[in-house]
C-alpha cells in the first residue's frame, strides 16, 4: 500500500470509526485494490495510529458549569467538615441474577464455557457508602422508593450515633423529593441532610463505580444455580468482602471529581 493510500485509508477511518477489522478488509479492498486478512487488517490499523478499543459513554446533557458549582460545594464542605459530621453517597442498585461472562486467563485451546441462568429475579438495594471508612450502609426492598428511602436513612442515623451531622449525596430519583419524605427529613431532631447530584452527572457519584466492583467480585464469571444463593453471594460482599478488602477499592471508589466535557472528546 502506499504512502497515499494510506493517508487517504487513516482520513478516511477517522472520521467514521471501524467498528471491525472486517471493515477494513472490505474498504481497503474496495478503495486501495489490496486484498487483506482480518489479521493484517488489524496490524495496519495499530501501524497507522489506531487502537481497538470501546468509546467512553457520557451522558449527553451533562451540564459543565453546574458539574464545577458541584465540585466546589463538595470540596468546601469537606475542607470545613467537623470531626462529628460525615459524608456519604448513596445510590441503589439492582443486580439481576444472571452469570455474566468476563474476560480472564484460561489454557489456550480449552473452550471455556459459564453456565447460563433461567431467571429473571433481582434485588433492590438502597445504599450508602463513607469513603473515609468504607462503611456501607444499605437496606433492601421489594422495589425502591421513599419507604426504603427513609428506611436507609434511618439506618445511617441508628449506626452513627456520635455523629451530629450526616451528608447524604444523593441523585435526583423521585423518591429523594417524594412529598411523604419531607416532613421527616424537616424534623427538628433529623441529623441526615441530603444533597443533590447535578443531573445526568453519575460521574460524581462514586458508589456508582462500588457496583463494578461488586460484580468483578461476585458475578463476573460465577454461576449461582439458586436465587438464594446468588442472593447470600451479594449480601456476603457488602457485609463480609467489602469491610476486609476494601483498601482494594480506594483508588477506584473515590471523589477525585472532574468535569465532564463533551469538547475534550470526538463525539461519534
């Protein structure tokens, strides 16, 4: 191929992505008459400044300007936090008892193969997490809503005795604004006091990225033959892997926020 071809074959995949190497098989046959395997389509793609690999998702109306106005609301609260206030950040989540294959190291040759599952239940969790301990907090329901809302809240109150203050970073699900929520959250003795995520912004939610760690830890390439079973399995992780293995997460479940801006991306 030459040096033209290939200047017009990289032009040409920069401004509509591959979305495989069969692409530029069929497009390099097409356009240059060169006739390449999957293989060497690969290897021309590495040679001419292409990686194989997934676009970042971002949500697409993610506000810049309320993202900093976020950040720095964050950041004065914790610099001001009194030794008897805490901060956490709740979320609920709902792992569908399904056996999700993950890549890993198997022998080569083996065919490799995770036994399906035939059901469709889940859980609901509501949880809250302290990034300082990693204490987690959680409450599970038949379905999420103001009830398990309060219910979680109640919980963190009960186990933080000491604390005279408790910060709850939440989203902006209905139930966080349910109208049956608001006289007990205005109670004069209420020691939770929730605060708001900018919308569509789950990047500055970190218990967000504590259910990856979740599933690595418990679905990913597991098969639990009962409900109940896979249902222990995720209880055990919140009550039993996460206090003991939790210096494992800080680097991942943390509050090193950022703003999220579209222009630093080409948007495909």
């Amino acid at each position: 191929m030459s040096v033209v071809q290939e200047q017009a074959v990289r032009a040409h995949f920069t401004a509509q992505p591959a979305r495989n190497a069969d692409e530029v098989c069929a497009y390099v046959l097409a356009e240059c008459d060169q006739n390449y395997s999957t293989s060497g389509a690969a290897k021309l793609m590495r040679r001419l400044g292409f990686a194989y690999k997934k676009p970042q998702l971002l949500p697409a109306q993610a506000d810049e300007a309320k993202q900093a106005a976020f950040i720095a609301k964050y950041e004065a609260l914790m610099n001001g936090l009194a030794a008897d206030e805490m901060v956490v950040f709740s979320d609920a989540v709902h792992p569908e008892h399904q056996s999700r294959p993950a890549h890993g190291w198997f022998p080569k040759g083996q065919k490799t193969a995770l036994k399906a599952t035939s059901g469709r239940k889940r859980l609901n969790i509501q949880g809250a997490l302290d990034l300082e301990t990693f204490q987690f907090t959680f409450v599970e329901g038949e379905k999420i809503n103001a009830q398990t809302t309060r219910q979680m809240l109640e919980k963190l109150e009960r186990n933080n005795q000491t604390k005279t203050a408790i910060h709850v970073f939440v989203d902006n699900a209905r139930y966080h604004h349910a109208k049956i929520l608001q006289p007990w959250l205005d109670s004069p003795e209420r020691r939770v006091k929730l605060h708001f995520l900018p919308a569509y912004a789950p990047h500055l939610n970190p218990i967000e990225r504590l259910w990856g760690v979740m599933h690595k830890w418990v679905t990913h390439n597991r098969h639990y033959a009962t409900f109940n079973q896979f249902t222990e399995a995720i209880f055990d992780f919140f009550r039993k892997t996460l206090p003991e293995k939790w210096p494992e997460s800080r680097d991942t479940v943390t509050d090193n926020f950022r703003v999220i801006s579209l222009k630093e991306y080409k948007v495909i």
